[in-house]
C-alpha cells in the first residue's frame, strides 16, 4: 500500500488496522524481493511499502490505491496509462541525473530509499528511537518521465525574502536536472488555481527573478477552494503542484493532497514552507529568516541612534511574530543594543511593581536612554483589557492584532508624563521593509537547496512538506508541520541568554513559568492526523514508535 502511514482523518480505526497488517506483509515480500537480489531503490520507488526496515518513516506516496496483481494498465485522469508488471507495481524511470555531467562525478550521489532522519538528535540511553523522516535527495529510480511532467508553481500568504529564489530554482531545477519543459506559474495564490490563466515559466523567464523582492507570481490570502482547485488540477493535467507559503498555505496543500488522493490522481504535491516568523513547526528554520533578522537589525540600529541622540530616549522597534517571537528574539541577541525584548510567548506586565514601567524608568535612570523591541504579538491580552476588543480577520481567516506598538508608546508617555519626567520615543515599525526585500546570500543558497529537495521529491512521486530537520533535508508529512507551531520556548536556554544579554527581568510569575513547562510537556508528545479517532491515535503512536531501540 502506498500510503504508509499516517492515515488521513477520515481513514477509520479498522482500516488503520488492516492497513498495518498489510504493511507488515508488504515489508516481508519486500525484504524477500531485496534478499533475492532486487534494487531497494526500485522497489521502494513503486509506490510499494514505505516501511523502511526497522523504521517506518511517515510520508504520503503518491499512488493511492493497494495494487492489484491481476491489472496491467492504468488509467490516468487525462487517458494516459501507466504500465504495471505482474505484481502490480508500477514501473519507474531510472534517473536522468546519472548521465548528467554535473553531477556524475558525485560519489553516491542518490539517496538511499531506507535513509531517515531523526526529528530529537539528543536522546536519553534508554529512549526509543522516536519519529524519524525520509531523507530528502534523488533517487536512483523516479516515478515520472521527464516528459510527461506537467508542473505548477503557487505563493501564497505575506511575503518573504527568497519567494524569487524559490521559483527561480525549481523552474531551472526541473528543466536542467529532469528535462522537464512544461512548467506553470499560478497568479496572485490559491485563487489564482481557478481565477486566472496559468503563467508559463522557464529558465529564461526566471533567470534574475531572485535579485528581487517578492513574488512575480503575486500572492494572496484567503481563496482557498480545495475541490475548485484540484478540479483546475485535473483539466489542466497538472502532475506536480510546488506549493510555497506559511502555517495556512500548508494546511491549505494537505486539503488539496486529501482531495487528489480521494480522487485517485496520479499527482504530487510539494509544499515548502516560508515564513519570515519562523513559526513553522518540526523545520529548524524557515527559507527568509535569516535575511529577515538582519534587516531588523537595521531598524534596531535606527531605533539605538535615536535614542541615543535624546534625553531619555527611548527606541521602540515592533517586529513581526504573531505567535512566535523568533525574530525579535534572534534580532536583539545580534544586535546587543536592545535593553528589552518583548515576546508572545512570554507574558508581561505594565504598572505593578517589578512591571515593564518601572524597569524602563530604572534603565533611564541608569543609562539615559534605552531601547526596546517588541514582537506583534506580545501583549495583545494586555491591550485587549484597555481598548475594546476587535474581533476583525484577514481574508484567511487570522485574527488582526492590535498595535502592540503603538499602545506602548502612549502608555510610556503618559507613564513619564504623571512622573513629571522629560524624555522621547521613536516609534520604528519596519514590518514590510523586511518583507519585501530579496533574500541574503545564506537564504539563497538554502532557497535552493529546499526547491531541489522539493523537485526530486516530487520526480520521485512523493508528497510531502520539505524541510531541514537537524540539519538534513527531508520530507515531512503536510500534517506534521501543520497541526502545531514552532514557538519560542521560554523554558529553554536560548531564552536565559537573551535575558541575561539585555538584563531584563523576565516579568514572569510561578503560574507563569509551570505553564510555560506544561505546555513544553504536552508539545513533545507527537501529532495526530487532525480528527483522527482516539483508536487510530493510540495505534498509531505504536506505529510511530514501532522503531524504537
Ligand atoms: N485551514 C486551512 N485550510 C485550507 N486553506 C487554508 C487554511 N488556512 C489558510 N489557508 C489558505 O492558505 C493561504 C495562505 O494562508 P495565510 O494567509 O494564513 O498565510 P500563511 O500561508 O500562513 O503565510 P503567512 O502567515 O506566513 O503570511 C490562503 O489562501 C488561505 O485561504
Ligand atoms: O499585512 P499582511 O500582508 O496581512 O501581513 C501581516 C502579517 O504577515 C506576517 O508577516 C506573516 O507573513 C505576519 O507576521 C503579519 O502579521
Ligand atoms: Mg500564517
């Protein structure tokens, strides 16, 4: 069976079951056909079991149905056929990459169909081997022909440096690595599957796109109609959609897998995570983060000369981070100037003794001037309490915040005004001058080798969400990096140095802190399919640990 793994939520209990017995018997015809001599690559490629001898790593393949011997042809959407042997495998194509002059000097070049990467790297003596992914890479034998690859490329949510470099690479990616000819930009996000011709897109059309900021495909929220899109998907014969975009762009990609895997499309679907916020859970960092804290550093610097150049001065510098105050916190510990850095993941106080107005008048005091640097998403439940609560959304659904710096800057006025103390804030939000330039020479590089990751996973008739995991590209089941957030933790050592290196108070309470803990406890428990049964929970924990020692 070519899906492994983890079943979507509408797969019931004893479909779970059945489908683990029938992995087991798959893994031991599968050891067999490798003791007998057959090429692992080429079995595993087949859309065969996924179980990885030991470990059986968790990541959708691309056919959906469990072969049937007696069949010999299958039926593509668009009345192409797809030839099987007699087992009812599907045949596959060796790798245009080993006659590639580039590349046939590499040692080893494809990636072994059994290699995993583990999500923990630092384990207990005794603990079980825990989740593991498939390394990402070519393979020696691919499931598409380069010639019948009909690819799309989409963006969507905010911008991000490296949008450019993404595209750029997997349109140069597909055509100088697999021939690949065929190649479709969608305009302006997820709608544009439904609302707008389809872009052609080729090395030359793309050749100095990554010089820029943003995207040239344009990019939206909101607009997401699974069965209108994978319907343009079908009538447009579109086998492989490359899907770049945020926390909402990669659940929207797993609606879209679910929807193609319902319908039996022989289609994959690639999602590459962007986020300048770096929210983006199990990945070590998402593709524009680092160019995204170097620019903040530039406000931040603004924000330390004006404070300087003033009595009293104080320089208030918001960042982004809904959720997750990554670039905040990354861009004060660079910068060593910021006196206090304020997170959504840690919870502070204003007026009460030991809050962030007196910490503010004790660092004037001291130092005549002062700096501070706040996340959007820091304080919202304080503003909450003093101005009327808006409920109002973006197009996609997430809640619009309020002016976490904008409402500090006139509770510190009018702090220092009842004390009778002269001083000045600047107030700097430098939010979409960080978006909205192209990508830094690290983002680049790492651009690219995320688009490739993507492409050969694809090539290999894989869907999946690809990161660096550990520092090993891999592919991550949609559901993964969907069903919780990467966020800050406090309890973590990152954070002490960020408190130590500003000497900030951590303005945080016993309640505070055994929250903070708790909330660490339950976010190492490993995810489930969203709406999976607490049944196929349970037996899929096994299924997960079933590598262990
Ligand atoms: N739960 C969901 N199911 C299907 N589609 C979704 C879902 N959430 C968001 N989307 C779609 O994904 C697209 C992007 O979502 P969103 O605006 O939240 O940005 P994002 O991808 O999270 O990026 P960022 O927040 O970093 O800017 C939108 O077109 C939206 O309709
Ligand atoms: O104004 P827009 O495009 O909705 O984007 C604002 C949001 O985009 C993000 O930068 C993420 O892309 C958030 O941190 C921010 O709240
Ligand atoms: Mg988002």
């Amino acid at each position: 069976m070519a899906s492994h793994i983890i079943l979507p939520p509408e797969d019931a209990d004893d479909n779970h079951h059945r489908e683990e017995d029938g992995e087991e018997e798959e893994e031991r015809e599968e050891l067999g056909a490798r003791r007998r001599g057959a090429c692992a690559a080429g079995a595993g490629a087949q859309g065969g079991a996924a179980v990885l001898g030991h470990v059986r790593a968790d990541l959708a393949r691309l056919v959906p149905e469990p072969p049937r011997p007696a069949q010999r042809l299958l039926r593509q959407p668009r009345g192409r056929r797809l030839r099987q042997d007699l087992r009812g495998r599907l045949w596959t194509y060796p790798n245009p990459l080993q006659d590639h002059p580039a590349y046939s000097t590499v040692k080893q070049y494809f990636v072994n169909e059994d290699d995993t990467v583990p999500q923990k790297v630092v384990v207990q003596k005794n603990s079980r081997r825990g989740v593991h992914f498939r390394r990402a890479g070519p393979r020696q034998r691919i499931y598409f022909g380069p010639d019948e690859v009909k690819a799309c490329i989409v963006t969507c949510g905010g911008l991000c440096p490296g949008l450019n470099t993404v595209i750029r690479e997997l349109v140069c990616g597909l055509s100088h690595m697999y021939n690949v000819n065929s190649i479709f930009g969608i305009q302006n996000g997820y709608k544009g599957f439904y609302s707008s011709n389809y872009l052609p897109l080729t090395p030359k059309s793309v050749n100095d796109i990554h010089k820029r900021g943003g995207t040239i495909l344009g990019t939206s929220r909101g607009g997401h109609d699974t069965k209108k899109i994978v319907d343009n998907i079908q009538d447009r014969g579109i086998n492989q959609v490359y899907i770049i975009g945020g926390d909402g762009t990669q659940k929207g990609a797993y609606e879209i897998f679910k929807e193609i895997r319902k319908r039996g499309l022989k289609v994959s679907v690639a999602g590459i995570p962007k986020t300048i916020d770096n929210d983006i859970a199990i990945i070590d960092k998402s593709f524009g983060f680092d160019t995204a804290v170097e620019e903040a550093q530039r406000a931040i610097d603004s924000a330390h000369v004006e404070a300087c150049s003033a009595e009293n001065g104080i320089g208030l510098v918001k960042l982004t981070g809904r959720y997750s105050g990554f670039i905040a916190m990354y861009a004060t510990l660079a910068s060593r100037d910021v006196d206090c850095c304020l997170i959504p993941e840690s919870p502070f106080y204003m007026d009460r003794e030991g809050g962030l107005l007196e910490y503010i008048e004790r660092r004037l005091k001291e130092n005549k001037h002062m700096v501070i640097v706040v996340a959007e998403g820091a304080g919202q439940d304080l503003i909450a309490k003093s101005i009327a609560k808006s409920d109002q959304q973006d197009a996609s659904g997430n809640k619009l915040l309020l002016d976490i710096g904008l409402w500090l800057t006139h509770k510190i006025k009018d702090y220092f005004k009842t004390k009778k103390m002269e001083m000045t804030i600047k107030y700097i939000d430098p939010t979409y001058m960080i978006r909205a330039i192209p990508s830094n020479a690290s983002d680049n590089v790492y651009c690219t080798l995320l688009a490739h990751s993507a492409i050969h996973g694809a090539m290999a008739g894989y869907s999946f969400t690809v990161g660096m995991v550990n520092g090993r590209h891999t592919y991550i089941p949609f559901y993964r990096v969907t069903s919780t957030r990467n966020k800050v933790k406090i309890t973590d050592r990152m954070w002490a140095r960020l408190l130590s290196s500003t000497n900030q108070p951590s303005f945080l309470s016993q309640k505070d802190i055994d929250e903070a803990r708790e909330a660490d406890r339950l976010a190492n428990k490993p995810p489930l399919p969203t709406g999976a049964s607490h049944r196929v929970a349970s037996s899929f924990e096994q299924s997960a640990s079933s590598s262990s020692n």
